[in-house]
C-alpha cells in the first residue's frame, strides 16, 4: 500500500503519512470505528469523478452477483461482523484502484479526492479490521472476495478499457449505496443519518 507508482500516488502518501502522524500524536481512545459520513463521500466522489454511466458501454455490462448478504445483519446494535465487511470492501476498492488505471475521461481531482478519503477511512480504522474477527466474517469476506475478483477480472479481461471501468464504478456504486442504505443502523458509527444522494 505504500508503494505506488505516480508522482501523484507519491504525495498522497506523505499526505497520509502526516495524518496519520497527527493521528497518532491525539489518540482518541474508544473511538475505533468507521464513519458513515465517509462512506458517504466516497460514494458521492465516485458518482461525480465520470458522471453518468455512458450508453456506448452499456454492451458491456455483464452480471455480477451483488455482494448484499455480507453486510447482513440480524438486528443487534453494533454488529462486529457487519462493519468489518465494510471496512473489508473498502481496502479491496483501494486495491482495484491502486494501479491507476482508471479511464483519462474520469475528473482527475475527484479520482485522487477519492482514493485519498478511502485510504484515509482505511488507515484511521485500522482497529476494527485488527479486532478478533467474528465467527460469522469468514462467510462475509468469500463473498466479497468472489465479488472483487469478478470486478477485477472484467477490468482485465477488456484490458482496464474506459467502458469495463464504468461497469466496475456502476458496480461499486450500487454496494456503497446499498451499504449507506442498509447498515447505518447497525453500526455504532450511526450517529445521525444524512440524505445521501
Ligand atoms: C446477532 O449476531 C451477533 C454477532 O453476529 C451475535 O452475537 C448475536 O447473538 C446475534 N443475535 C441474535 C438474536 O441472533
Ligand atoms: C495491478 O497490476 C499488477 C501487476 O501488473 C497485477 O498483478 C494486479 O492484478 C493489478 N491489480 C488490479 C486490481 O488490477
Ligand atoms: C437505496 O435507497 C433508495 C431510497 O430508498 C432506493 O431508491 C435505492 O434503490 C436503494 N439502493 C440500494 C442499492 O439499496
């Protein structure tokens, strides 16, 4: 994660670096977990970095299982198991964008906005993927596992073209919103719901 090979990538990993410092400086004690309002604005940089999804590419779509028993939840307030699959989706969207693939037509700014708050929600929740994993995780991550592999291969499959990157973002788009949808309420990073678009 900390070798990354545009000048680019360079300067987001000082950046994070240094925040990651300050972090450290200001522990904040029982505060391990993620925030929704991140994963909000994740999903909103990704809807605005291509805008939306081009009819050219719609030949392209092919149909992937989504991943929505993972973030299943039987109710219980602060479900373990729930966030640490929504941490788990978000380190594996960092992966499939960590090679700079993404199509040139993408706003540039809003694509390193983009991975920069990803990172940052990774590496400031760092202690819920840390935490002893509950009994029920191991199911919850080969589903997301068989999903993000899927993604990947239709990236390289079509060789990481402008149309097999738009059907990735649809993808994660649809996961995000189905996430904020559904598993606010069961994580205790819930503290008030906003209107995500
Ligand atoms: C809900 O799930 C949690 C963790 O997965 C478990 O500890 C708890 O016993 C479950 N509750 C019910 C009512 O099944
Ligand atoms: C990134 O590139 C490496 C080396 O070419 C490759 O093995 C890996 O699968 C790529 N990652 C993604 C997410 O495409
Ligand atoms: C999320 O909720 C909105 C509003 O209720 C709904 O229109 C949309 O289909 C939902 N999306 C997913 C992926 O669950």
């Amino acid at each position: 994660m900390c070798t990354r090979g545009s000048p680019f990538a360079a300067m987001r990993f000082a950046l994070l670096a240094a925040i990651h410092c300050l972090a450290q400086a200001r522990p904040t004690p029982g505060r391990c977990h993620l925030q929704g309002r991140l994963v909000g604005e994740v999903h909103g940089l990704l809807e605005r970095m291509g805008g939306r999804f081009p009819p050219e590419c719609l030949g392209d779509v092919v149909a992937i299982a989504a991943p929505t028993a993972a973030f299943r939840s039987n109710g219980t307030k602060r479900n373990a198991g729930v966030e640490r699959a929504v941490y788990h989706t978000l380190t594996s969207i960092d992966f499939l964008f960590g090679n700079d693939t993404v199509p040139v037509s993408w706003d540039g700014r809003t694509v390193e906005d983009f991975q920069n708050i990803v990172y940052r929600q990774i590496d400031e929740s760092k202690c819920v993927s840390s935490r002893r994993a509950t009994a029920d995780f191991k199911d919850r991550r080969r589903l997301l596992g068989l999903y993000f592999d899927r993604l990947a291969s239709v990236l390289q499959e079509k060789e990481f073209s402008a149309c097999a990157w738009e059907v990735v973002r649809r993808e994660l788009l649809q996961t995000l919103k189905f996430i904020l949808n559904n598993t606010l309420g069961h994580l205790f990073w819930a503290r008030r719901r906003r209107n995500f678009h």
